[in-house]
C-alpha cells in the first residue's frame, strides 16, 4: 500500500525546495525536464496529488466553467442543446475544468442566471447560445472581463467569441430552391424577431427573393414561438390569405412540424400541396408525413469548437481571434415539391 505524503514530506525526500517541486508538478518551464521526472515519480510512488483546491488558490482559477440554456428551449431534454452540451462535454473531458449548467427560465430573469455565475460561483468562464441583436448578456460579461463564447453573433458591444451556424445561407438556400421549383409566393415562418438567427433568417429569405426578382411581401413574414404551436398558429394565419402562398420556409424543424398540421387542416398535402423547408434538422424530421426537407445543424461539433475557444481565450487569445460563421447544408427529403399549378 503506497504511504501517502504531502508535499513538503515529498520535497524532503527528494532533497529540493517545496516551490522546485511545486513547479515540476505544474510543468513550469524553468525546472528541468530530469527533475520534472523525478519529482513525477516520486510522487506516483508515495501516492502524492496535489490538493485542487489550493491549487486553484494558487492559480485564483476556479477551474469551472458555467454554460447557460436561455431562453426558448431552456431544458435539457431538447435535442439542439443535449447534442450541444455533449460536445462541450467531450471538450472538456481531458482538461481540469469542471462544468456548471444553469438555466435561464425566462428572458427577463436570464441575466441574475449569469450573475450568480460570475459573481457567486466565479466561474473562469461562460458559454452560452441563441445571441440576440441587442443582448444585455454580452454587455455583462465584458463589463465584468470574463471570458465567454456564445454560439451565435450579435451587433452588441465589442468583438467577442463565437461559433454561428448561419441562418443566411439557410434563408437564402431554402428559398431559392423553392424558387427553382416554380414558387412565387413563399411564406416565411421566422423564428423570434429579437434572435439574431431570425434577423439572419430574414435576410437570406429577402436575397433569395432579390435575386429572384420577386417582389417582398411583409405579409408573408410571420414570427412565430420556437414551437410546433407556433408553426401551426403562423401557417394557419398565411393560409387564411386570399392569395395564400404554396411554399413555406421555416425557422425550426419545430415550426415547420406545426406548419404541417396546419396544411392538413386545409384538405392539402404538405410536400404535394404546400412544399416547406426547415431548419436544424431535428430527430423528428425524417419521421414526418413526408420527411422534412431541412438544413444540418452540427451542434456537437460546435460544442466541441467552442470549448477550444474558451481555453484559448483563457491561454490570452484575443476574441475576435476566435470567430467563426458555419454554412449549414441542404438535407434533402420529400417536403419540397414543386407547386401543382405555376403561376408565372
């Protein structure tokens, strides 16, 4: 049975100064390689580890890291978040960081979430999802200097850290095939307005139809709850139309399911009828009558990249060194046909 020593036992069997087998045990560069070895060996001989806790004295680190589920979509059980709490799992497997989630039940009551984080618990750093054009979260953390990356832009405060799936290409892909196939009155069911995916949305929709030469119609715009409830409340408003469109483009897979209920209810067939499109690529999609034609959304991936982005933000990286904007691709189902009559 190894006999276990603290650390200045350990340095007087070795002959050395507690602060030289401090150093080799942390891997500091001015000991040598030789006694590095030494010291490790003798440690693992005696049973020796250093405490965490001083040793995150030592460092004033508290080797943790707080990740925040905002608002919509702030349990666990939702898959976007599961696959994307995975990845920052799997990031954080091989270092000393411990991970603390907490929720932001409501965007009103997000931000005291963030403070009992920094303030409370004073994590090293956050991580956190579905940015905001105006995001009083970004301004709190780089008035208190703490490190974080987000996933998702914003057009808040200073240059930050972020990986962003982007929903331009996914609005402006989208309805461009829709376009291809003969559609000329394409309903947009968007995502909350104060996202900044929804503002990206909307404008990948607008250069699709741009490009197009189709006029914009703000009537088929409609912002909906991040839910199958919403899809069916908004795509049922765009189907009462008198000139209702034959096309729908949507912010989440979510939406889209509820669009779906939606066009049943008229008697139509999606994917026959009514084509639609989604976004993110939720497990539920390719079991939908029809399977729903969506965009990939490689969160694990980006769980994954957004960890490497806060080490090196904690190793003195500048944020707007660590900036990256996804291109989703096009998964190709059976929800998009073409309209049954062209009108041209």
């Amino acid at each position: 049975m190894k006999r276990r020593i603290n650390i200045v036992k350990l340095a007087e069997h070795l002959g050395l100064a507690v602060s030289t087998v401090s150093k080799a045990l942390n891997d500091r560069s001015d000991v040598s390689d030789a006694t590095k070895r030494r010291v490790s060996e003798a440690a693992q001989k005696f049973g020796f580890s250093p405490d965490p806790a001083a040793r995150r004295l030592r460092s004033r680190t508290s080797e943790t890291i707080g990740f925040v589920l905002s608002p919509p979509q702030s349990h666990f059980a939702h898959p976007f978040f599961l696959d994307l709490l995975m990845g920052v799992d799997e990031g954080l497997e091989t270092t000393p960081f411990q991970l603390v989630i907490v929720t932001g039940r409501t965007v009103e009551a997000e931000l005291e979430s963030f403070r009992r984080l920094v303030e409370r618990q004073r994590v090293d750093a956050v991580m956190f999802g579905r940015t905001r054009r105006d995001d009083a979260r970004i301004r709190y953390l780089q008035e208190r200097n703490v490190p974080f990356v987000a996933l998702g832009r914003s057009e808040t405060g200073k240059p930050f850290s972020f990986v962003d799936i982007d929903r331009t290409v996914a609005g402006r892909n989208g309805t461009a095939r829709l376009v291809g196939l003969g559609h000329r009155r394409i309903g947009l069911l968007s995502t909350p307005n104060y996202l900044m995916m929804s503002h990206h949305l909307q404008e990948g929709y607008r250069a699709a139809l741009n490009a197009a030469k189709l006029p914009f119609d703000a009537d088929l715009v409609v912002e909906t709850k991040f839910s199958e409830e919403g899809g069916l409340s908004g795509a049922r408003q765009l189907l009462a139309m008198k000139d209702s469109p034959t096309a729908f483009m949507c912010g989440h897979d979510l939406i889209a399911s509820g669009a779906m209920q939606a066009i049943a209810e008229t008697a139509k067939l999606p994917g026959r009828d009514v084509a639609i499109i989604g976004c993110d690529n939720h497990p539920l999609g390719p079991y939908l009558h029809p399977p729903l034609t969506t965009f990939s959304a490689p969160t694990l991936e980006a769980g994954r990249r957004m960890v490497e982005m806060v080490l090196a933000l904690l190793d003195g990286h500048k944020p707007e060194e660590l900036q990256e904007v996804w291109s989703p691709e096009l998964i190709l189902r059976s929800s998009h046909g073409a309209p049954r009559t062209t009108k041209r």
